[in-house]
C-alpha cells in the first residue's frame, strides 16, 4: 500500500501553526527522531508518511508528484500559476500564515506617494541615468504583472536569495516588492509600504495534488 506523502513548513509560526492546524484536526504530528530530524508520522495512522520542507518547495512537490498534499502559502502559488495549475489544487485557506506582498521604496522617496507617482520617476530615473530602475524580489511574475497593470513599465526586475530589504542600500536596486506580514522589518530598515502597492494578501493553505482530490484522508478536513 502506498503511504500517503505529506509536506508541512519546516520553520517558524507556520511550522507551529500548521502542527496545530494538523492536532485541531485529530491529526497529531509525532516527530519521533528529534526537532532536528525532516520527518514525521501521524500517531495511530499508518497510511501517512510526513515530511518538513521550505514552503516553496511543498508546492514543487506536489507539482512533482512526490507529495500528495501540504500546507504552503497562496503567494508561492500565485508566483507560477501556468505551472503549478495542472497538477496542484487549493483545497482550503487557513485561517494564519496572513500576509501581504507589497511594493516598498526609501522612506527619503518624499516624492513617490503611489504607483502613479513611481511611473513619473522611473521615467525621470531613466533619463536622469540611462538605466531602469531595478526592483529586488523573490516574485519576479507578480511584480511585474502588478507594476504593467499600473502603468510602470521602466523598471527592471532583479531576482533577490535574501534579504531583499537590503538591496536598495547595498546599490543593487532602488526598490523592492516583498511579503510582510506587520511591516515592522522594512520600517527597520528604512522602507515604506506606497499607498496602493499591494500586490497580493496572501494566507496558508492547504494544497493538494489533483491526483489525491478523491482520497478519503481528505475527509479529516471538510
């Protein structure tokens, strides 16, 4: 009998909060080799295999067929829906792992209030430098989309690894989109969020494979 492969976050309160979820559902996660240790079983359940993994890549794996189903965030889906949307199903939203991606700019950016105001300065940025302005992210298909539905279109993106709060302090861009869920980290770091920058609200989901939709596992969560 094939076990049934599941992927939950490997970190921090969505790691918490997904355990949690998992227990509220009579589910009880048992990592019986130590925090430590990726994997971990289902108490008094037999048929599931789990597995903690970096949120992103639970959706590549259920993509994949290597997990059947997990708990990631919508914005990693969002990211690459052409890709994912064959094969990977939103089956829940939960009620945590609540946050926005959100386009930030200097807080000494007196002058850019909007997304109007950041298409009247990337077209002075350019001629002013010769360059589009660069924006750092970790979601190169929604900021895109997001800053053409708005009318930017002299900008170009730059793919950050990590923190992306950095990157227009470093020289390595002048504004970023990230997702934050209080804003506390870019106030810290001198960024502010624009009046209508906000590119996604996003929350934890449960995703599964399509493959799995008729599961009766699936059961423990209606």
């Amino acid at each position: 009998m094939n076990k049934i492969k599941i992927g939950l976050p490997s970190k921090g309160r969505l790691r918490d909060d997904s355990i949690n979820f998992f227990q509220s559902k009579n589910l009880k996660v048992v990592n019986t080799f130590g925090d430590r240790n990726y994997f971990f079983n289902i108490e008094k359940n037999n048929e599931v295999e789990g597995i903690f993994l970096h949120a992103r890549e639970i959706i590549e794996r259920i993509n994949d067929g290597t997990l059947d189903m997990g708990i990631s965030g919508l914005d990693l889906l969002k990211e690459l829906p052409e890709v994912y949307s064959k094969n990977v199903k939103t089956f829940q939203k939960l009620d945590f792992g609540f946050a926005n991606l959100v386009v930030a700019v200097p807080k000494d950016w007196l002058d850019v209030q909007n997304m109007a105001d950041l298409e009247e300065v990337s077209f002075d940025f350019r001629e002013k430098y010769a360059r589009r302005m660069r924006v750092a992210t970790k979601y190169p298909n929604l900021t895109e989309s997001f800053f053409l539905s708005k009318g930017v279109s002299q900008f170009r993106v730059v793919p950050s690894l990590g923190a992306t709060e950095s990157y227009p302090f470093t020289g390595s861009a002048e504004l970023i989109t990230d997702i934050t869920s209080t804003g506390s980290t870019l106030k810290a770091n001198n960024l502010r969020i624009i009046n209508d920058g906000s590119i996604l609200k996003s929350s934890a989901c449960v995703f599964v494979s399509k493959k799995f939709l008729k599961n009766k596992f699936l059961r423990n969560f209606k």
